[in-house]
C-alpha cells in the first residue's frame, strides 16, 4: 500500500488506512465522555442552587456551549473542513447574532408601565 | 440525468455536493431554531416574577434522554468510521444502536409529554391552606393530580368542567354525545408550586418525600380556572411544547433517513460505496445538528 494516509484500492471507495481511522474513533470516544461528563456537570450544579440566578445561567450556558463546540468540531468534522463550508457558516454566524442582537435590542426597547399580564 | 459529484469531489469546493447542501439545510435550521431560542429569551426575561414555570418537569428523565441522545451521536460516527475501513457489518451494528436510541428518546418525550396532559394547575376562587413540604400555606393556586371516577383524566381545562350538551346533526342523529358536567373532583395536591425558588421548591419536595400527598375535594363551582400542563397553560408549556416538538419531529425524521439508508438503501454499499459512505456522512451530519439543538434546549428547558 502506498506511503499516503489516504489510497483508492477498495472496491471504488475512498479508502481510508486503520491507523488514521482509528486515530479518529479515539477522538470520538474522548468527545463522547466529555459530553457524558458535561451533562452530569450541569445537572449537578443545578442541584446546588447557587443564589446569584445570573451565575447559574452563565454556567449552564457555558458547559452547553463547550459541548456543542465539541459536537461540531469532532462529530460534524469543523475541525478541519473546506473553506466553502465555512464560508455558509460564516453567514450563518453573522445572521443568528443578528437576529439574537434584535430580540436584546427590542427589549430593551420595552416601553415603560406595559401590561404583560 | 445524473446528478454531478454525488461520489467525489468537486474540484473548485473540494467537496461532494451532498455535503454543501446539508450544511446549506443546517444553515437555515440554524436560523429556524435560532428564531424559537430568541422567542423563549423574550418570554422568559420578559415574564413578571412568579409567572414563569420552572421546576415541572423530570430531570433525572431529561438527564437519560441527554444520554440517549449523546450515544445516538457517536454511533453514526463510529458506525462511519467502520464504512471507511469497509467494514459494513460493525457500520450495521452501530447504526442499529441509532436508530434504537432514537426509537427510545422518542419513547421516552412521550411518555413525558403523556405525564404533563394530565397534571394540571387549579386557580380557585377563595384560598385553601395545604402543605407545601412542612410549611402550612395559604394560597388559590395548586398543582397536583384530578382523580374524577377512579380515572385520572387528560387534558381537562375549566370549560370541561361546565360539561357540553349533544350535538345532532341535521337529520337529528346524534353524532356527539353529550358530555355530563363535573360538580366536583378529586384533587391530589402537589407540594410546591412554582412560584417558589428552585431551593424552596427542593426543600419542600425533600421534606414531603415519603408521605402521602394530600388529598383534598374541590366543588366545580369553586374553580376559578382549571387548565392541564398543556400549551395552553402558560408561556412557558407553550415554548416547551412548541420547541421539543419541532426537535422530537426532526429527531423522527433523522431517523427515518438514517434507516432508510441502513435498511433498503443499502443496497447502494455494493454498487457505488462512496456515494453510500457520503450518504451515511450526510444523514450524520444532521443527526449531529439534532443532538447539538438538545445540548442547547435540555438546560434551558428543564434546569433554569
């Protein structure tokens, strides 16, 4: 086999070698415990009630935003992916910030002695 | 007429094009949910103090699915893996496990969903004093359980109460029957309720553990509002309803594509493999895209 990561002998496919391959399966388990591990982590700080309720949001938050992080780089391949994705992604970005920036700016925007209820 | 670059790259992109194109779906789902997490930020900031629902529902359960669905995850991956190194049986045994622990996650919201349609809150015209946890309270709202005729009923709301005479049609032919109106019910009463803090509210759920809920009558007459865990309830149901079944139809629909391709697309693995392994990718991805709205909608949903 030749000296490359990557060969064309299988049958029409794009082979990959065991090496590579199972370098990345060990990665994948790796994510899985973390993710695994980051679920306990924020149920268990629930269980704490801490008293600032600004706190416990921030951390729920946070340890959500690592795992999704994980998710997409290891899982869905963002580590190292062509640039035409991260060109959709890039738009995607920028129009979900906007569209949260909106919702905050209404908001904030609130006129004053509305009835809610 | 073959669709172009189905199996190898295309030389400007360097990728498939089934790959652009489930990044360009996933970029607009993006959006779709993006829409409905903004929504919940606006109800649930701009809710007035002790309106906003919190506390209702299992977490021990939501934790379980949160692992269902984790696992799910890393069988596609794993079960992708296996197709790059042409083994298609160990793909075969991993996605499997997907497509079972979709079948259980979707079990298992039901279930939750079936809980809720008949655990109801009662506004009532003068307060009661009931237990919450060892604290006695006075209040006109409570949480808890009808029994009405050895039954516990779903979905009742005040109107049920008042009962619905036949209606005929016009040749006189009853075609719904009437439905008798309910002069009073069973009411096992819940020991906290949600105007409480999260740590009120475990405290009151640790004292009550272990003894029997307290089990009151209420007269119809007295009922101000009656209304079962269902959108209509609150801002909160409505959002919580609203956003883990459009996740629940998009985790059916992953699955559905993911078994097609396990099941009677595989015939594809011995004629054209790369296009079958891309296949699997691409499924993969969005089964990810699910479980990443999951990671996003558990906490909120069911921890703040």
């Amino acid at each position: 086999m030749s000296d490359h990561s990557h060969s064309h002998d299988k049958g029409g496919f794009h082979a990959h070698s065991p090496e590579e391959v199972s370098k990345h399966v060990k990665v994948y388990l790796t994510v899985f415990i973390a993710l695994l591990i980051g679920t306990v982590v924020t149920v268990a700080l629930n269980y704490l009630h801490f008293e600032s309720k600004a706190l416990t949001i921030a951390i729920a938050l946070l340890v959500a935003t690592v795992k999704a992080t994980l998710v997409a780089c290891y899982f869905m391949h963002l580590i190292s992916e062509k640039k035409m994705i991260y060109l959709i992604l890039g738009f995607t970005t920028f129009f979900c910030i906007g569209l949260m920036a909106l919702t905050l700016f209404s908001y904030a925007d609130f006129p004053k002695n509305t009835v809610t209820h | 007429m073959e669709i172009p670059y189905t199996s190898k790259p295309r030389p400007d992109t360097g990728i498939y094009n089934a790959k652009v194109g489930i990044w360009l779906f996933l970029a607009s789902e993006v959006m779709l949910f993006g829409a409905l997490f903004s929504s919940y930020i606006l109800l649930r900031v701009g809710a007035p103090d002790g309106t906003w629902v919190h506390g209702m529902l299992n977490i021990p359960i939501g934790t379980f699915n949160t692992f269902v669905l984790i696992t799910s995850s890393v069988t596609v991956v794993l079960g992708w893996a296996a197709l790059q190194l042409g083994n298609f049986q160990r793909y075969k045994f991993y996605q499997a496990i997907t497509i079972l622990c979709a079948v259980a996650f979707l079990g298992i919201k039901s279930f939750e969903y079936a809980d809720k349609f008949k655990h109801y809150e009662v506004w009532l015209k003068t307060p009661v004093t009931v237990k919450h946890g060892d604290k006695e309270v006075q209040t006109d709202r409570l949480l808890g359980h009808i029994e009405y005729q050895g039954k516990h009923p779903y979905f009742w709301n005040t109107h049920r109460l008042a009962g619905t005479p036949e209606v005929r049609d016009k040749d006189g032919k009853v075609i719904k029957a009437a439905v008798p109106a309910v002069e009073a019910f069973k009411f096992t009463v819940d020991p906290i309720h949600y105007t409480m803090s999260p740590k009120e509210m475990a405290q009151a759920r640790a004292a009550a553990k272990g003894h029997k809920h307290e089990e009151i009558e209420i007269k119809s007459t007295d009922v101000k509002r009656l209304q079962a865990f269902v959108p209509a309830h609150s801002t909160y149901f409505a959002i919580y309803f609203t956003m883990t079944a459009l996740h629940g139809l998009h985790v059916l629909g992953g699955a559905l594509v993911i078994f097609y391709i396990w099941g009677p697309g595989a015939k594809m693995w011995k004629t054209d493999p790369q296009r079958y392994i891309n296949r699997v990718e691409v499924s993969g991805l969005f089964w990810h895209f699910v479980d990443l709205v999951w990671i996003f909608l558990f906490p909120i949903i069911y921890l703040l």
